[in-house]
C-alpha cells in the first residue's frame, strides 16, 4: 500500500465513522436537554476512563481503555444503539454488530483494521483487565446520566432494582466496586421512590 492510499484509507475510515455522532441513545445528556449520541458517549466514558483509572479493581493500561471506549460503539453506525435494558435477541444484534465491524474496520490499512478490531474485540470479550475496567465505565456513566435527569428511561424501559443489578451493577463491581458502592445508595433511594 502506498503512503497515499494509506492515508486515503485513514480519511475515510475517519469521515465515515463521524456518523457515530447521528446515532442516538436512549439516554439523555446529564442535563436532560436532549438524548446522547454515541459520539458523545463515547467521548465521554474515554474522558471517565482517564479520571476514574484509580478505581480499576485491578491495574489497567489506561491507554487501552481509553482506545477501547472510543471503539466499542462504532458498530452502532450499521446496528443501531441498542438499550441495555431494550426487549432484543442477543445473538441477533452481535451477527449485526459483527458485519458492521467487519466492514467499518475493513477501511482502514489492513495493520490499523487488525490493531484496531482487536481491541474492540477484546472489549467485547470482557475477559482481560483492561477491557473488564472499561465495560464497567460503560455500564456506570449511564446510571449517572439517568440519576441526574431523575430516571425517565428507567421508567420508560420498566426498570427494575433486579434488572439493573443484572444488566449493569454485576458489571460495574467486576471492574469498578468502588464506583457502585458509591452510586449504589442513589439507586436505592431512587427504586424506593424517595
């Protein structure tokens, strides 16, 4: 590959991937303006990754996480964001997030699409440090979110203490304790209504 097709390739993986930023969430920012996009939450887990490293339950490469969180929603270009406590066939959505990797990595020089789909594979996989530390993030920055706009997508999916223990605290404690110990008291006062 030339020096110029190289870059070529890195341009448009770079253009195409800014339509992350279209794809909205089910949340919304913590003001309660407007729902989040992808772009945003992204952005925002990898500036959450750089203050929070602290309270990694183990010792993590920062800069991995970082990279992986910038990663790990760029499928949502091809399949949609899908909740975390949405009604969906899991098999269904990774076939559909598996062929948007395949070809938004697929444009970059074959070394960067290998680097780089690695470690949202990694991420996805949930099996090393890094990666535990940074599903953790992406499980926590959301539940502060809907704390501070008072819990409408949690209302709105029929949320229950359960389900969020299952679907986002198992994740959060396994790479993050600190983290939902501390939100851990909001969550309770907010499914007792207080």
């Amino acid at each position: 590959m030339t020096h110029h097709s190289r870059l070529a390739s890195q341009i448009e993986f770079l253009i195409e991937v800014d339509k992350l930023k279209s794809v909205l969430r089910a949340n919304t920012l913590c003001d309660g303006s407007r729902v989040e996009n992808s772009g945003e939450h992204s952005w925002h887990l990898a500036l959450c990754a750089l203050v929070m490293a602290e309270h990694a339950i183990k010792p993590v490469n920062i800069d991995r996480v970082i990279k992986m969180l910038l990663l790990h929603d760029l499928v949502e270009i091809d399949a949609g964001d899908v909740p975390i406590h949405g009604d969906y066939d899991v098999a269904e959505v990774e076939a559909k997030e598996q062929v948007a990797a395949d070809r938004i990595f697929g444009l970059l020089p074959q070394d960067q699409a290998r680097d780089l789909r690695g470690l949202w594979e990694e991420f996805e996989a949930i099996e090393s440090d890094d990666a535990i530390f940074a599903k953790a993030l992406d499980r926590f920055q959301p539940v502060v979110a809907i704390l501070e706009t008072g819990g409408d997508s949690w209302r709105d999916y029929n949320v229950t203490r359960e389900g969020l223990e299952g679907r986002v605290g198992s994740k959060v404690q396994r790479g993050a304790p600190a983290l939902w110990e501390h939100i851990k008291t909001r969550v309770d006062a907010w499914f007792a209504g207080e």
